[in-house]
C-alpha cells in the first residue's frame, strides 16, 4: 500500500510538471510571438521611409504634388536616374564620395588602432592624459572649428583640394573610433602578443601581424560608423569646396534646385543612388557590427 500511495505521488508530481513545463512552452511561445509581431512593426516602418524614396525618385514634379507618397506612378520614370548620371554629374560626385570617405576611414582606422595600441599595450608617462585629451575631441562642437579651419587651409592653398576634406574627417573620426577601439583592446588576450615578443618580434611585427588582424571585428564596426558620417557629411564639403569638381553627392543634389523650378524625381534619383553604397554595405558587415559591439563591451 506504501509503495502504491508513493507511486501515484510520484506520478502526480510528474504530471504537475509536465504541466508547469508545458505552460511554460505556451508562454514563451505567446511572448516570442508578440516580440517578433513587435518587431516586424518597426521593420516596416523603417522600411517604409525607403520605399517612399524609390517611389519619388520614379515620379514627375505633377506627380510628386498631385499622388499620395505611396502611390504608384503612371508611367515610373526610370530616366531620372539615367538623367542625373549623364547630365547632372552625379557619376563625378559619386566618385569624390567614394574616394573621400574610403581614403578617410582607412587613415582614421590605421591612425586610431595605432593610438589604442600605445595607449593599451606600451607602458609610458602620462597614457591616461593623452587618452583624455583625445576625449575631448569628442566635445568640440563642429561649427566652432569652421572658420579657423577655413583660414589654415586657405594659408596652406588647400581650400578646393580633396585633402581638406581628407584631413578632416580623419581628424573629427579619431576619437569616437579610439573610444570603440580602446574598449576592444582592454578585453584581447595578451598572451599570443607576449609569446611574438619571447620570439624577438618588433613591435611593428606585433601590431601589424597579430594585433591588428586580431581586431578585424571591432574595425569593422568602426569603419561602417565612420563610413555613414563621412558619406553623409555636408557642412565641410559646402565649406572648403565650391569647385563642381570636387563636390560630392550631398552637395550635389542641389544642382537640381533652381532658381524658378526643381526637379524633385532627379533630386529623388540621387537620394536613392546616395544611400544605395552605405546600405549594401551594412547589410554584408552587419554580422561584423554585432560581434565587434558585443565582444568589446563585455570584460573578461
């Protein structure tokens, strides 16, 4: 009788749990659901604001005034795009942007993990101050450097020269890259740095062949943080640069507004070729951004 009594116990027990086990499946299912509903919410509306560009850029000027914005257009106009890339020289503002922003995140990206090498892995006199003085660069507001900008540049004859633009997105990207790298740094393992020194590798050997590889993850989200400012950038471009040549995508949509009219589908063509480089490559280094964020922001 003992052991019967025990073994509908323990049958009772079994079945208790089972059912906590199986309301428990229930409410992570109920709850994963609503997180993903959630989510697909705030991706369609993030979407949204890109689907009403593609929609623009394939309109006329009646069309963009008399339709909704999510409304198709009578006949999509493809010779927008056509049109902004032979007549409004947006293949030459295209190439100024890549060749600004690509020359500018590799110099910050080099000079920014050389920085944080010194500052992490050498042990020298007042580190800590030079790490806060490139911290302040963070604070100084970028319409208070304009003018005594404007006036070095104009002494040193590089007022309308791509290494005004250059210098400076270097200069204003160092210390938000420094900050994301410094935190990468503080966690990376020293012992593969400290068996290269044991078998005499310089120092120049040690950054370049193992440090730097080593960081790949925490450069790439650094290099798509300064690839979207620098892409994005206006103020110093319409600054330093006025010769056509030189200009880039940002500045040059305002070939497109006249004095009398604007030709907004044109103006909607350059907006969607503009953003397509800074998309493409967020989509193929997103996995990158993740893993790098992540691992430097956990110690240990």
């Amino acid at each position: 009788m003992r052991n019967e009594a025990l073994t509908e116990k323990q049958t009772a027990l079994a079945r208790q749990k089972a059912a906590e086990q199986q309301k428990g499946k229930i409410r992570h299912t109920i709850s994963m659901t609503l997180l993903y509903i959630v989510l697909a919410i705030v991706g369609v509306f993030q979407i949204l604001p890109l689907v009403w560009l593609v929609l623009f850029s394939l309109k006329n000027n009646q069309e963009v005034f008399e339709l909704s914005p999510f409304a198709l257009p009578a006949t999509p106009r493809f010779e927008n795009y056509i049109r902004v890339w032979t007549e409004g020289n947006i293949g030459q503002y295209f190439f100024n942007s890549v060749l600004y922003t690509g020359s500018a995140v590799v110099l910050t990206i080099l000079f920014a993990s050389m920085a944080t090498f010194a500052l992490t892995r050498m042990k020298w006199k007042k580190s800590s101050l030079f790490l806060g003085l490139f911290m302040v660069g963070l604070m100084i507001p970028v319409h208070s450097t304009l003018i005594p900008l404007f006036n070095t540049f104009s002494n040193l004859d590089l007022i309308n020269h791509p290494l005004s633009i250059i210098l400076t997105y270097t200069a204003f990207n160092l210390p938000i890259t420094i900050m994301i790298l410094y935190g990468f740094y503080q966690v990376l393992p020293r012992e593969v740095e400290e068996a290269a020194i044991m078998d005499g590798a310089s120092v120049h050997r040690i950054f370049f062949g193992i440090t730097l590889p080593m960081t790949a993850p925490v450069i790439a989200t650094a290099a798509i943080i300064n690839m979207i400012y620098n892409w994005n950038e206006f103020v110093f471009i319409n600054t330093f640069i006025s010769a056509d040549q030189f200009k880039t995508l940002t500045v040059g949509i305002q070939n497109f507004i006249g004095q009398y009219s604007t030709d907004w589908g044109a103006i909607g063509a350059t907006l969607v070729i503009s953003i397509l480089p800074i998309l493409i490559a967020f989509i193929f280094l997103s996995d990158r951004i993740v893993e790098g964020i992540s691992a430097g922001s956990v110690k240990g």
